[in-house]
C-alpha cells in the first residue's frame, strides 16, 4: 500500500484515496477468509492467537480512514470486520460491533451463523447475561436460515454451539430455528398465502 500515494483524505474523489481504501478492504477480506480456513472446524474459542485475523484487523481499521471512499458497501465492511474479531478471539468486541451496525442489512448467511457461533461461545457476566446471548443466537441462526444458510448438519455438531445445546429451553429454540430448507420453501409458501 505504501507505494500508492496518500492522497488527501478531504477529497474522496482521489483516486489515490479509492485505491487505498479499496487495498486495505480487500486485505482485510482476505486475510479474514484464510483465517476461517486456517480455523477450520475448531471453535472460536481455540481461535486466539491468530496471526491471519490480526492482519485482517489491522487492514480494516486501517480502512476505516477510507471508508468516505466507498470503495465496498458497508455491509461488507461489517461483516467482514465482526469476522477478523471473531477469528482473533475477539467475542465480546465482535458481538458488539455487529450491535453497533445492526442497521447495516447484511444478506450472507455465513454472517449470521458465525453470529450464533459467538453468541453460543459468550462467557461473560452473570448467568443470565450468558443466556440471553444464547437467546439471540437463536435468532441469528434463523435469520441465516431465511437467507439460505446450508450448513446445518454442521452447525448441528459444531463446538460452538455446545453450550446452547445443553440448555434445554435455549437448544429448542435452536432446534426450530434450524429448520430445514424444504421447510423454510412451506414456510414462504405459507406466509404468501396468509397474504392473500
């Protein structure tokens, strides 16, 4: 990046502006991407130190001084810097910064479920606290389910969710939101019928 010249970041119509704005966004989509892999099918909570998802933090915080560029949506800023938290270790920051944009409509259905995984692995305050993160886990693993999510026979057995499954009232609000996508084809037709 250093060998794109700065720019001056009053003007957004740079185009020096737009590249560095558009060189540390795809950095930070990169390197949160490798470092899913490179996690693989581990838990969130084995996911610190991740040297991959620090890059990724470091390239969209340095983004952010470029964001005026519009050089990705905000949505896919967001999505993919609640990831870099995510694959750091990060629960807390993560869950709170995808609080801080839930305005921000964001149609990828993986989001929404590593949404639920760290919800299912929040450990912090008092037990109540605990469970209403679980609770609204629930709710981010329907709404990955609305738009289409396909990874259910792993979110079934993924370590993340362990602790949600083993609350009974929390893992059958998980088992409903987890419908299958023949169901969620019933469940659209059914809306669309009630409509008529």
């Amino acid at each position: 990046m250093e060998y794109v010249p700065l720019g001056d970041a009053r003007d957004t119509t740079e185009v020096f502006f737009y590249y560095r704005g558009l060189l540390s966004g795809w950095a930070g989509t990169l390197s949160a991407k490798a470092a899913a892999i490179q996690l693989g099918s581990e838990g969130l909570d084995k996911a610190f130190p991740n040297a991959t998802a620090s890059t990724a933090l470091y390239a969209w915080s340095l983004y952010k001084a470029y964001e005026k560029s519009n050089a990705f949506p905000r949505s896919h800023m967001v999505a993919n810097y609640v990831a870099a938290h995510a694959y750091s270790g990060k629960i807390q920051e993560a869950l709170k910064l995808a609080r801080d944009n839930a305005g921000e409509r964001i149609e990828d259905p993986n989001y929404w479920y590593l949404l639920t995984r760290l919800c299912g692995v929040y450990k912090y305050g008092s037990k109540a606290n605990i469970e209403s993160f679980y609770d609204q886990g629930t709710y981010h693993m329907r709404e990955a389910m609305l738009l289409g999510f396909t990874g259910v026979d792993e979110a079934k057995i993924h370590p993340d969710l362990d602790n949600m499954r083993k609350n009974p009232r929390i893992a059958s609000k998980l088992n409903n939101a987890m419908f299958e996508p023949d169901n969620l084809f019933k469940l659209t037709k059914l809306s669309n019928d009630a409509k008529r």
